[in-house]
C-alpha cells in the first residue's frame, strides 16, 4: 500500500489514502458469498450513499444509540477531557462525518487529530468542515480500512496517543475480533495512551428490534444498498428488489443480526461465479453485539486495558468507557 497525498489544503491539513485496489475487496466479498452462509462485511455498507443513510438512521426517533451517546459527550466532555489530560494525538478509526469528535475537541485541545475511514467523499468533507470550524485544529485524515492500523505509528511520531471509537461499532466485530482490534489498539497507544469507546448496552429486545427496523425504513434502505454498491465495484447482477431487510435480537448471543433475505429461487453472476439463492435464504451483513459494563470491561481487560471511568446517558441505553493500559499485562498470556 502506497500513500498518496492529496491537497494538502492547509499547513494543518493533509488527506492521505491508503486504500486496498478494488480487486481485493471484490476477492473478499466472492470468498464471503461462496461460504455455506453466504455474508457481506458490514464494511461493504458505507458507499457514499450508503454513508448518507447511515447518517439518516441516526436521526430517527427508533435509533436511540447515537443521541444516547451525543447526551454523554455533550453533558460531559469537560470531565473526560480532564481525564484524557493535554496534549494528545487523537485517533479517530471509522470516524464517518466526524460528528461525534466535535462535542469533545474545544474541551480536549488535542496536538493532532486523525480520523481514519473508508469512504473518501465523506471523509473529505467531514475533515474540511472540521478545520473550517476549528481553525486551529491540526488534522491528518486516513482513507484507510481502519481494521489495519500499521500506518498508525510511523505518521504520528512520540505523541501520547489516544483513540476514540465511538458509535458502537465495536459491537459490529465478532468478540474474538473485537479483542484482537483492542489488541492493535493497546498496540498503538502504549502504556501511556487512552480507549474512548461507545458501547451499546444490553436491553430490552423490543426497543431493540424497533432500532434495527425503523418505521420510516432507512435500514432496510442502508441493508439493501450494499447490494447496489456490490453491483457496481463488481459488475455483479444483484437484483436489489428480490431481496428484503431482516433484523432481530437474539438474547442468547446478546446481538442484533440484520440479514438480506431472498424473496425466490434465484441465480446471480459474482466475479465470474454463479450464486445460487433459494427463496428465504439469507446473506448475513452485519452483527451488532450488546455488551454490560461488566462483560466489555472483561473483553478489554484481555487486550491490556483497564477501564477507568464510565459514563451513562439519562436513560441509560449507552455507556462511553475510557480505558487505559494495563502494565501488568502480557501480550502473550
Ligand atoms: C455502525 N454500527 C455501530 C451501527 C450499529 O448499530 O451496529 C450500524 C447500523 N446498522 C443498522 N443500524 C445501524
């Protein structure tokens, strides 16, 4: 992977890319679809248009995790600033429009901040709109897949580093991945460094099941569009209309599952291969795992970190952990 600097607009601004060629991805989605259950990365959902509707989502009254969490960074980014302390590089991975980071940075000050995601268009605009608004903000952005964050160390030098991972996404790893992705984290912000992270907490299935099938029917919009958006970077044959949104709450994993559902018997062309559906078959596309304070803190503590504050929002649906590392840990127990 080579970097390319694009317009550096400002001293205090650059955009980087380092995004993987086209035909890795469509390899990897091909392997996922050829699987005796068929599945497409969640990552696959945020083309542009899918990142529009998953910014929609969040607006919706059925969607309570993103207002749970604006309420906490809101209400309390002076405490967490306080507790992070001066002069920090913050790193942002998935960091969408970059709503989020908004609420915390006059608090926070940060030397540096990096926001890494997939998707360029957004990602350039949510940077620019971010230095227009604070000017003095020194930012680096990432077009990267954030599942890999070598690239990490080398373009932020001896700064203490503190990522921020918010929104939950999280819950959208598997929990073995889920640590191995800490694990990197730990890796990058050092003993010195910082966790902030969303999480998603356990509750009620029906408030869930609403969260996941909005009445005004934006996710099924965002899970049928990966379906577009794997027409077009693979020339596949996706006819979106004979598939349909399936999402629900299964207590015993703890997770939401939303599936793809094919309404027939049908056939579709992928990369050179021929998928056959029968009608009720499911493409799996995303996990969303519901985690208590105790069960994420457990999940962490096997990356290497110790949570060291917690908050909630009003209602409590969502909980911001900050987490930092533990020295007693050994990468290799
Ligand atoms: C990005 N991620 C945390 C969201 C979630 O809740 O799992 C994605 C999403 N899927 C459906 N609605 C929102």
């Amino acid at each position: 992977m080579e970097a390319v600097l694009a317009r550096p607009s400002a001293k205090s601004y650059q955009f980087l890319s380092f995004i993987r060629k086209r035909s890795d991805a469509v390899a990897e989605i091909s392997r996922d679809l050829n699987r005796e259950v068929k599945r497409i990365s969640p990552k696959y959902f945020y083309d542009e248009r899918g990142s529009r509707l998953f910014e929609q989502i969040t607006a919706t009254e059925d969607y309570y995790v993103t207002r749970a969490e604006n309420e906490i960074l809101v209400e309390r980014a002076q405490e967490i600033a306080d507790l992070i302390g001066e002069d920090c590089a913050l790193i942002e991975p998935g960091c969408g429009n970059c709503s989020k980071v908004q609420y915390l940075l006059s608090a926070l000050r940060p030397t540096l901040y990096m926001p890494i995601d997939i998707s360029t268009p957004p990602l350039q605009k949510a940077a620019r709109h971010l230095v227009n608004r604070f000017p003095w903000l020194n930012c680096t952005a990432i077009n990267a897949d954030f599942c890999d964050l070598s690239f990490v160390p080398t373009l932020i030098g001896e700064q203490r580093r503190v990522v921020f991972y918010p929104g939950s996404t999280i819950g959208n790893f598997e929990p073995a991945d889920a640590v191995n992705f800490l694990k990197a984290v730990r890796d990058i912000v050092g003993s010195e460094g910082g966790l902030l992270i969303g999480v998603d907490l356990e509750k009620n299935a029906a408030t869930l099941d609403r969260a996941y099938n909005d009445r005004e029917g934006i996710t099924a919009d965002f899970n049928l569009n990966v379906l577009h958006h794997l027409n077009r970077i693979a020339g596949s044959s996706f006819s979106v209309d004979s598939f349909e949104h399936l999402a629900f709450y299964d207590s015993r994993k703890n997770r939401v599952e939303m599936h793809l559902r094919s309404i027939a018997d049908q056939t579709v062309e992928f990369a050179g291969s021929t998928l056959n559906f029968s009608a009720g078959e499911t493409i799996h596309t995303e996990n969303s795992y519901k985690y208590s304070t105790e069960s994420f803190s457990a999940l962490a503590a096997e990356a290497g970190f110790i949570r060291a504050q917690t908050w909630y929002d009003s209602k409590h649906l969502f909980s911001m952990h900050y987490f930092v590392a533990d020295d007693t840990y050994n990468s290799n127990q």
